[in-house]
C-alpha cells in the first residue's frame, strides 16, 4: 500500500510539472509577441444597403483595403493601403458604337502609432506617402460609308503625402470597428489625348488616315477626407 501511495505520489509530481511547463511555455509565446497586425476592409457601401435603400454615398477615401503592422510595446508600426475601381459602359444605337473604360488604382503606405484610450477604443495617427492613378477611355465608331473611329483617353496621376489620424473600437478582441480622417497634399497631371481615324478622299483610294491631339495639365491639390469611411478590422 505504502509503494502504491508513493507511485501515486511520483505520478502526480511529474504529471503536475509537465502541466506546469507547458503553460509556462505558452505564457512565454505570448510575452514574446513583437508585433499585432490589423486588416481593415471598407463596409460602407454593405451598410448602406442594409440600413437604407438608394445610392451609395461618395465616402471621399479610395482606400477599400488597409494593413497595419504595430509592436506590441510602443505601438508604432508600418501601414499600407490600396483600392481598385473598374467600370464599363456599352452603348449601341445601329449607328454609333461606343464603348468606356474607366480604371482607377490608389496606393499609400506609411508609418503610424496608437494609443490605448480604454478597453474599447483606440486612437492613433500617421504620416503616409500616396499615389494614385485613373484612366477614362472612351471608344466612338460611327458607322457609315465613312467609318470614322475616335479614342479619347483621359489620364490622372498624383502623389504625394499628408497626415492620417484615426480611431477604432473594439466589438471584441479581435474584431473592431473604424474610422479616418486625412489631408493629403497631391500633385501631377491631367492628360488629355485624342484619335480620330477617318477616310481621306483627296487622296487616292481613299486610305484610312489617323489624327491625334494632346493636352497636358498640371495640377495641385488638397485633399481632405472626413471620418466618414467605416472599416471593419480584424487584428491577429
């Protein structure tokens, strides 16, 4: 009975320590932690359609997709953003063919830092470097014994940088909700390129015969967006 008592004894100790290490093990993988990342989507347009019904309000930020990565001590870190728009527009009446293609790519990427307000809020801001660049192009074919063909591009690019200040809220400890507010200082060009491409009757057989203009403009510019822009974030 007393070497029973005395296994049991051993079993338990060993059995206790071993418990013992492996929380201590996974106490220390927390501690050793460097970094939390934040992947943020805009939901404005979902809650749009859930809470009313019409058009989707101009919320003024571009930015669909946000990352953060930030050091669990001092909370400073490295954020980029991106989005994407691509629209397309058919029109056919037997005489003119007409097609637009309009695309647009923004991009920032920065640094930034947070601090913790409460349990639930965070508030926190950045220094970000921006680039953007659209394109409209709008095909016409008239359709007639003299097919005239005109492409007209419209070409937008800016960069530049400004501020970021912004706030989330914790729904739990890995979902979140946010918002932005940002002034952007931007500057490049408009240009502004056209085709015509028509049947030249003075010359001999008529060949095709392709003209071409462009304008170029600067421009600058100040961008202010209100924290209008919802995020939905997950932080891992």
């Amino acid at each position: 009975m007393r070497k029973q008592f005395l296994f049991a004894t051993l079993v338990l100790g060993l059995t206790g320590n071993t418990l013992a290490q492996v929380n201590n093990s996974d106490n220390k993988k927390i501690d050793e932690k460097r970094f939390e990342h934040y992947i943020g989507v805009q939901i404005n347009p979902l809650l749009r359609q859930l809470l009313t019904i019409g058009t989707v309000p101009n919320t003024g930020n571009p930015f669909l997709l946000n990352y953060s990565m930030n050091n669990t001590g001092k909370h400073w870190g490295i954020h980029a953003g991106v989005g994407y728009n691509f629209d397309q527009v058919k029109d056919n009446d037997d005489i003119t063919d007409r097609k637009t293609l309009i695309s647009t790519v923004s991009s920032r990427i920065g640094i930034d830092k947070y601090f913790a307000l409460s349990n639930r809020w965070q508030i926190g801001f950045g220094v970000d470097g921006v680039y953007e660049l659209s394109e409209n192009i709008t095909s016409t074919q008239i359709i007639s014994f003299d097919t005239i063909t005109t492409e007209n591009r419209i070409t937008t690019q800016r960069s530049g940088g400004g501020i970021r200040g912004f706030a989330r809220f914790k729904l739990s400890d890995r979902v979140l909700l946010g918002t932005e507010s940002t002034m952007y200082y931007q500057f490049g060009f408009n240009k502004n390129e056209a085709k015509i491409t028509s049947r030249d009757f003075n010359q001999p057989g008529a060949p095709m015969v392709t003209t071409s203009s462009s304008i170029t403009q600067q421009i600058q510019q100040s961008r202010l967006a209100l924290p209008v822009a919802v995020y939905l974030v997950f932080r891992f």
